[in-house]
RNA sequence: CGGGGUAUGGCCUAGUGGCUAAGGCGCCUGCUUUGGGAGCAGGAGAUCGUAGGUUCAAAUCCUACUACCCCGACCA
C-alpha cells in the first residue's frame, strides 16, 4: 500500500491522479469535469463489463439499448426524481439549426425512457417479469469532478426490472446486490459494506436504495454500486399497470440497479502503491510482461526464447512481449510496474543457461526463478494467489480501520483520526440526528443495517439524542 | 459560487527589472550499451496564458480577463 498515511489530504489526490495519468488509464479531456478514457483504462472496463455480463445473464438479464436524449418532460413525471435530478441536468435546446419545440435533457440515467417504453410493453403477468439491462454513458453535470470517481460523463451499467410483486422486486433487488459484492470481492479483490442507504441519501425516486460501499486507503468510503427497490413509483408515474392471476389491474413493481466506472477509480485506489498502480489479475489487461534481457553477443538466441514463450503463454494469459530495445530493463521495469502488470518474467542468459527464467510479482514485489517447464502452471498459481493476497490485505486494512462509537464523543474522535476509516454507531434513526453527525464531523451514512438484538444486552441508545436506537450505521467520510 | 494555487518548447522546471530566456526529460541522427529508470557526440523545438498599463528597458512590477489544479458548497 502507498505510504502517505501521514500527509495531506492533498497528497493523496495528488498520488491518485499521477497514477491514472502516468499509467496512461485516462486523461483530462477538453470539456470540463469529463475525461478522455485511454485503451489501458478502457481494457479494465472492457474486462469488468464481460464478467458482469456473465453474471446478470445467468440470473436470466437481457441487454438492449435505449436513447440518450430524454424529453425533459418524462424526467418530470416522477416527483422525487425530477426534484433530485434538475439541477445536474445537461439540456438540448437547439437541433437541425433551430430551437426545439421541446427541449430535450441528455439522460442522467434512464428510468423514465425506459419505463415510458414498458407501458407499451407490458400487459400482462405473462409479459412479467421484464429483466432487462443497457450499458450506456450518462451525463450529470456536477459542480465538482474527479478522474473516474466523479465525472461530468460516465460509462455504466443499468439494470431495470419490472415485477408481479412487492416480493419479487425486492428479491431481485438483493440479488442484484449480492451480484455486485460478488463481482467487487471476486475480481475486482475488493471487500466491500453491503447495506441500505438512509431516506437523505436513497435514489431520487426509489422506496429503497441498497449499496456497495468500499473503503479507501486514505480511510474514505466510495460507493460502488447501488441496486433500488423502486415501489410501484414509475409504474405509477408512467401509468404501467398489467392483469394480474387474478385477473385484476395492478401496477407493476419496480427495480433500478447500476455500476459504472467509478470502480476504476475504487480499484486505483484500494490497491494501488508508490510505484504506481496494482491490477487484480481477473481484470488487468496486462497479466504478464516478458522482459528479454540482451546483449549483442546473446540477442538472437535471448530473443528466440522470449518469442517462445510468448507463443506458449499467450492463448492463457493476457501477455505482453516488451522486446524494445531502445529502452533498457532497468527502465521497462519501473515503466511496467507503473502500468501495473501483474507479473513480470525476466528471461536473460543465465535464465536460459539453466533452463528457467525469474518470475516477479507486482503486489509483493517478491522474486522466484521458475523452471521453464512449469512457467505456465506457477503462472496461475500466482495470479491466484495474487488475487487472495490482494484480497485479504485490503480487507486486512479495513479491519484495521473500523472502529465502534458507542458515544458521540468517541465518534467526533474517531473522525478526527488520519485515516478515520469506518465507524459504527447506533441512532435513533432520524434526519436531525444525520444531518448534525454530518455538519459537525463530515461524516455521512454510508450503509444502514438493523440492530441484531443478540448483538447488546441492554437497548441501544443514539449516539447523539440518547433515545433509543432504531439502527446501526456504518458511518464514513466519503468521497 | 466561495477559499487557495498554477500558467515559460511535447512534459517537468530555473529565471523576481538589464546582453541572444537556462536546464532536465522526451524527440531526431550516429556510435556504444542492456540483470533496477544507460553513456557520449551532434540536432530540431518558445511570439514566456490573453489584453492593457508602469518603465530607457518586463517572463519578472501593476490591473483586468481566461484556463486548469487543489480544498469547500453540491452530488443516484
């Protein structure tokens, strides 16, 4: 992990942004708060867009697509949502040379198209339920940008179901959930919150907002993925009602559930270091480097090895030959681990002497000369345990830094730490109470979760008003 | 929208009133090199963010503007 646990808040932006720039991830673009997202970021989301593919079209998710522009009068068909979405919004006013008649907003995410077309499509129970998801980019014009973490535009994914019943939305809800902490534990090597947001922090429009939080190395939370539980909210607003078994008319029940690449920005800076950024294997672009080491007396025959096993490595392995030899190793090995390769095989004239070649791991930095014969095997036994070893040190770290707050002193104390990470407190569940805990401290409710009642022998008691606790958060600074 | 900062070749920086704007990285040419960011020699590349002002003289001082960055406000 980076070393910065002593510095300035500044510096930890500072190390995050020369990371996505020296690893040539993205690059600031010429429109304000957007960014340009360069083929060594784009390969990371291509990666991540395929493993969620697979696991949405397993639990029986279809992709489709609908427009990016949105009649500025559908966004205000649902109260909450327009309420929550106007001020963000990027308007067309003017198409084909005159000013539209309507104006058109370019989607900040697309609930309301996609629910004017279920009207049409949905009749019946039979016609139930509509799985269905679009990758897409959406644009909300925020006041404030960061590379990936929070751009003006952004590419996502957005899932929006339609159901018989309550039940059944709400499972699908906790499915799709359970989906994203999979999918951030088991390839992005994240350990992640899971949980309900509070009724200030809940998707404008949604009954229930359920997420995934993640906790950073400067001790911020950073929500990664939010799945909703809509209610009947849209259905309502766009009028879609089906017959029931029963034959009667009811309106629909409705889900919404989205990632996007903001879990770039969540991966840099989970896992990454001083020497730049660290890739879990499962999605990095650039699994192994072949680093040939020459010199004139050896190079054909150096550069006959490395082409080797390049060809026996490559139908495996995301595998780069780095045989420039305008450029020394010395350099290749920085400039790789910069760019966070998971691997490194070095292969020069003592390798090949003995029929092996030395093997490096980005995460650990540690070395192992490896027979040539079993390279392929270890291969993949390191990028295993490459995984889990990332895996648990960061879960390590969250550990380390979640703290329980059983007053409001011990929680302003525990804020007021360098890395003030997780902290769990009890309250009484009001909006007062919330929004005092964030104006004193800059701390917010990253996830709501019931009170186990094993959990304490005596009742559980707000932090902040002494009255009894309705709920135990895990509160946070967050980005 | 507030607070702070920056603006000098493709990138990073030096230059705080005075001769032809200096250096590093990168780039081009050639040779030599290659096990942790190589070396030597030569070369190309800048109307010093924009506009105005002060002065014999401005990259440097003053004013305004613009852009970007950081911290807030804002933010499923």
């Amino acid at each position: 992990m980076a070393d910065f646990i002593t510095k300035k808040e500044t510096d930890y932006s500072q190390w995050y942004l020369d990371i996505v720039l020296k690893a040539e991830l993205a690059d600031y673009s010429p429109i304000k708060g957007s960014m340009v997202i360069r083929p060594r970021g784009y390969a990371i989301w291509e990666s991540m867009q395929s493993h969620l593919d697979t696991l949405f079209k397993d639990t029986g998710h279809q992709n489709a697509y609908f427009p990016l522009l949105i009649p500025e009068a559908f966004i205000a068909k649902e109260a909450e949502h327009v309420e929550g979405f106007s001020p963000e919004l990027a308007v067309v006013t003017h198409a084909g040379g005159a000013p539209l008649e309507t104006p058109y907003v370019i989607r900040p995410t697309s609930e309301t198209i996609i629910w004017s077309m279920y009207k049409k499509w949905i009749q019946s129970y039979r016609d139930l339920p509509l799985l269905i998801n679009q990758w897409a980019n959406v644009v909300r014009w925020e006041k404030r940008t960061r590379l990936f973490l929070r751009t003006s535009e952004f590419l996502w994914q957005e899932g929006h179901t339609a159901h018989e019943s309550k039940q059944e939305a709400v499972e699908e809800t906790l499915r799709i959930l359970d989906i994203y902490r999979r999918f951030l534990e088991d390839y992005l090597a994240i350990p992640v919150q899971q949980g309900r947001k509070t009724k200030l922090e809940k998707f404008a429009g949604a009954v229930d907002t359920y997420c995934v939080e993640a906790l950073m190395q400067d001790g911020k939370a950073l929500q990664m993925g939010t799945s909703h539980f809509l209610g009947q909210n849209f259905a309502k607003a766009f009028d879609v009602r089906f017959q029931t078994r029963q034959k009667e008319l009811e309106y629909v029940w409705a889900t919404s559930w989205g990632v996007s690449t903001r879990m770039i920005g969540g991966l840099i800076m989970t896992h990454s270091d001083n020497k730049g950024l660290v890739v879990p294997p499962r999605v990095a672009p650039t699994q192994v480097v072949i680093v040939p080491i020459v010199n004139s007396e050896n190079k054909r025959e150096v550069l006959t090895e490395a082409h080797k096993l390049y060809d026996q490595l490559s139908p495996h392995y995301r595998t780069v030959l780095d045989d420039d030899d305008t450029s020394s190793p010395g350099f290749k090995f920085s400039e790789w681990e910069l760019r966070g390769s998971c691997l490194r095989i070095e292969l020069g004239p003592r390798d090949i002497a003995k029929a092996s070649a030395m093997l490096v791991r980005r995460d650990s930095g540690v070395k192992t000369s490896v027979p040539l014969i079993h390279l392929s095997k270890e291969i993949q036994t390191h990028l295993d345990s490459m995984h889990h070893d990332m895996y648990h040190k960061a879960k390590t770290f969250v550990d380390q830094h979640t703290h329980r707050a059983h007053s409001y002193d011990e929680f302003k104390q525990l804020c007021a730490q360098p890395i003030s990470g997780y902290i769990i407190a009890d309250w009484d569940g009001s909006d007062t109470v919330e929004t005092q805990i964030k104006e004193d401290t800059m701390a917010t409710v990253r996830v709501v979760n019931s009170i186990d009642p094993h959990d304490t022998k005596k009742p559980a008691r707000c932090i902040v008003s002494g009255r009894p606790a309705t709920a135990r958060g895990i509160f946070a600074k967050s980005y």
